[in-house]
C-alpha cells in the first residue's frame, strides 16, 4: 500500500516555438502562455504535496526546475514524515528518465534525487538513439521515448493532468486513455499548446475533464475597464489545481 493518498501524472512542457505550426498557432495567441503553464505547474505541485499526494512525470527541462522548487518549500515537512511514518521510503516524486537523454539530464533532476525527493526509474535507449542538442526543431528519439512513456503510463496513477506541451502530451494523453480508460483527465485548456487542442477537440465526458473553461478576466473588465484589464490574463491555478486534486481525492474515497 502508498504511502502517499493518490498519484498524478503530470504531462506538461513548454512548446518550442520553432519546432511545429501546430503547437505554434496554439501557443503564441495565448497571453503570456510561458507563465501560464509555469503558474499552472507550480499551483498543481503544491496542491499536491500539500494534500500529502505523490507527482510522476518524464524527466523535462521546462517541468524539473519548478517542481524543485516547490519540493523544496514541503522539505522539513517530508523529512519528518518519511521517519516517523514511511518506512518504505517513499518518495513524493518519481522522475521517469530515458537513457538516450542521459548526458543532458537537467540539474534541477539531479538536485531533486540528491536531496532525497524523488526516485529515478531509468529506462534504455532504444537502437543506440541519443539525444543531441544541436540539433533543433525536430523530434528525437522516439522510440526511446516510447519506451519510457509506456512504463511510466502504466505505473499505478489516480488522474493525468495535462499543461501545455506538444506532441509528447498528445501522446501520453492518448496512451493513458488507452491504459487507464476508467481514470480522470483533466485539461488546463488555458495553458495553450497540446492541451489547448485537446481541450478543443473532446469535451467533458468519458472522463475528460475541462475546469477551466471559464472566464476568469470578464469580472475584472466590468470593475477596472476593458482598455487596462486587456494587459492581464488572471487565470486562478493555485483554485483551480486545488479542485483536481479534491476531485481525485474524493473519486479514491468512493
């Protein structure tokens, strides 16, 4: 049995804007669409290691840096725990990281181990495939990152939240529908990208859950005006990522 109440599989990352039309288009015409998924990330994080859940994703430079830094508000907390009643030694995090991205895992993966925060599950490279950062706008290793995606997909997950992202989170979006089709989905559409496009072409049924959907600005033009309230996009995350993690705690407790 978990030590942790329920698990979330996070599948985010911030879309390159070089590498895709697609991702580009769903992106850019998102205000400040960078701090959006960040805002986004750090809100569900906290939201989670507050209700004393447990996070899983694949190692990515755009995601490690602010999960680590959230990790690190929880560490006295998780210290004390993990003594008094973890005698597993169950980490709040798992990192799932391919092989053929070895040598350029971010340091922010590095910290949350060295720390105690996580736990790395490594998975192979597959044909000899490495990534290389040179070389811009095109995919890599797919197939290793297939491999790593099907065993992290098919750990034992309460709800996948999706943010942003690309290609990786339409494909992680489809395999965990396809391992997992009686679980939670839940689609920040307002974080652009992938999601965006989800969000857009499923509604909420068969699991797939859109929360925010809404119009969080049209309050505040009717009390500051159109013209000033135009230069902001309030979005509440830190609200809305507490009520996925309310909506997955109560679905473990039926």
């Amino acid at each position: 049995m978990s030590y942790y109440r329920f698990t979330i599989l996070l599948s985010a990352s911030v879309p390159s804007e070089r590498r895709s039309k697609k991702y580009e288009e769903n992106y850019i015409k998102i205000k400040n669409a960078q701090i959006q998924i960040e805002e986004a990330i750090i809100g569900l994080s906290r939201n989670i290691f507050q209700a004393n859940g447990k996070i899983v994703f694949g190692g990515h430079p755009s995601i490690s840096p602010l999960v680590a830094m959230i990790a690190t508000e929880f560490r006295i907390n998780m210290e004390i725990e993990n003594i008094s009643r973890n005698e597993g030694k169950e980490k709040p995090i798992t990192i799932f990281q391919s092989r053929a991205y070895e040598k350029v895992i971010p340091n922010e993966t590095i910290n949350l181990f060295t720390l105690g925060y996580t736990n790395i599950v490594w998975t192979d490279a597959v044909s000899g495939e490495e990534f290389n950062p040179n070389i811009q706008g095109e995919l890599q290793c797919e197939k290793s990152l297939e491999l790593m995606r099907d065993k992290m997909i098919n750990e034992q997950i309460d709800a996948l939240v999706c943010i942003g992202g690309m290609e990786g989170v339409e494909r992680e979006f489809e395999m965990f529908r396809e391992y997992h089709p009686r679980k939670p989905v839940f689609l920040l559409k307002s974080t652009g990208g992938a999601t965006k496009i989800l969000a857009d072409n499923y509604s909420n049924s068969d699991n797939i859950r859109i929360i925010d959907n809404i119009d969080y600005v049209r309050p505040v033009k009717e009390q500051i005006g159109e013209e000033v309230s135009e230069k902001f996009n309030i979005i509440p995350y830190s609200f809305i990522t507490a009520m996925i993690v309310r909506d997955v705690i109560s679905e473990n407790n039926r």
